[in-house]
C-alpha cells in the first residue's frame, strides 16, 4: 500500500511538473525588413505561448550607444501581436512577456539604417550633395560615382567633404563645382566607413549631367 501510494505521489509531482513546464511561457519576435532608409519603418510581429488574448507585451528597442525606446502591446485572441517602429539609428529590439510569476524573452533582432541621401544639379557643372539622419556628417565624405554601363556598376570618381549642418532639417551638406561630359549619370554615395557607427552606407538618387 505504501509503495502504490508512493508511486501515485510520484506519478502527481510529474504530472504536475510536465503541466507547469508546458505552461512555460513563450514570445516571438519578427521583423519585415532588417535595414530601412531613415524615416521609414520596421513592420514587427509576435506571438505569445501560450495563446491568450489581452496580454501585455513590452517592446524595447536598444539604438546604439543610446538610451532604450520601450512601448507596450496588447495580444489578439490568437496571442499575437504587431507594432511598427522607425528607429533613427542602427539597433536591436526585443520582445518580452510576463505570466505570472515567469518571464519570456524573444531573440533580439538587429535593425540597420540608411541615411538619406541626395544629389542635385542647380547650376551648370554646380552640384549639391546632402546628408539627412539624427546626427551631423560634417567632415565626412561622400563619393560621386558615375554610372558604367558596359559594367553596369557605379564607379567612384571623386570624393567631396560634407561642410555644412542645418539642425533643423537634419541636413549635412555641401556643394561643388565639376566639369561632365554629355548624358553622364552621377550619384552620391555614403560608404560604410562614412556611415559607422551610428548608420550603413547609403547612395542618392542619380541625375545626369548637361
């Protein structure tokens, strides 16, 4: 008798051991994309384990060497969950959820951003380079790349120093003077070494000489 009662005391404590494991609460985290130009967005999904509706879900972003963005989600009855951030640096983000007394965390995802670049022609062989993001690129360089197109590649040309900063606008820039010939497309580019930390390389629109 002593040893069925020990061995339905045992049996319980494994039962309820499974029941509390399978009860472990789970959240996932994805994004639609994982570099964006700045001012555009990330689309971010989850789904909480297990599934239940009206949960809290924190949302934190980590922008490199800056303080942490969190904001709060509610779950849908199937336990998923969406939100959209426009992160203005390179970054991480995560996902976490609380049940009880446990605590969930998703992977963390890396996010990348791209300047906003710009070229423009206001003159003739006068042209204007232009830098936007949440920070200053004054001192920094920019190529101007023609377009080859029996490569078809862009090729770089020449560099130009970015010289001024509105801080209203965000806007780094310059502009410079440069002889083309005929029908050339150009653009600017803003090559990683330019770009690190804070953002990733990043290129202009293209506009064609003469």
């Amino acid at each position: 008798m002593k040893k069925l009662i020990l061995a339905l005391a045992l049996t319980g404590a494994l039962a309820a051991a499974t029941a509390a494991t399978a009860a472990a609460p789970t959240v996932t985290l994805s994004q639609d994309h994982s570099t964006i130009f700045f001012g555009g967005t990330i689309g971010l999904t989850g789904q909480i384990t297990p599934a239940a509706t009206d949960q809290k879900v924190t949302i934190t972003q980590f922008p490199m060497n800056r303080a942490p963005i969190s904001v709060t989600v509610t779950t849908n009855s199937d336990g998923t969950f969406s939100d959209d951030i426009s992160p203005r640096f390179n970054g991480r983000v995560v996902a976490k959820y609380t049940s009880g007394s446990q605590t969930a965390n998703s992977d963390e995802l890396n996010f990348y951003v791209r300047p906003r670049v710009s070229l423009s022609k206001f003159a003739r062989n006068r042209y204007a380079a232009r830098v936007v993001a949440s920070r200053p690129f004054v001192g920094r360089y920019v190529w101007i790349q023609r377009w080859n197109a029996r490569a078809h590649a862009w090729r770089n040309v020449f560099r130009v120093q970015l010289k001024h900063y509105v801080r209203t606008s965000g806007a780094s820039t310059t502009a410079f003077r440069v002889h083309f010939g005929r029908r050339v497309k150009l653009r600017a580019f803003l090559n990683d070494a330019s770009a690190r930390p804070d953002y990733v390389r990043s290129w202009s629109n293209f506009v064609v000489s003469r």
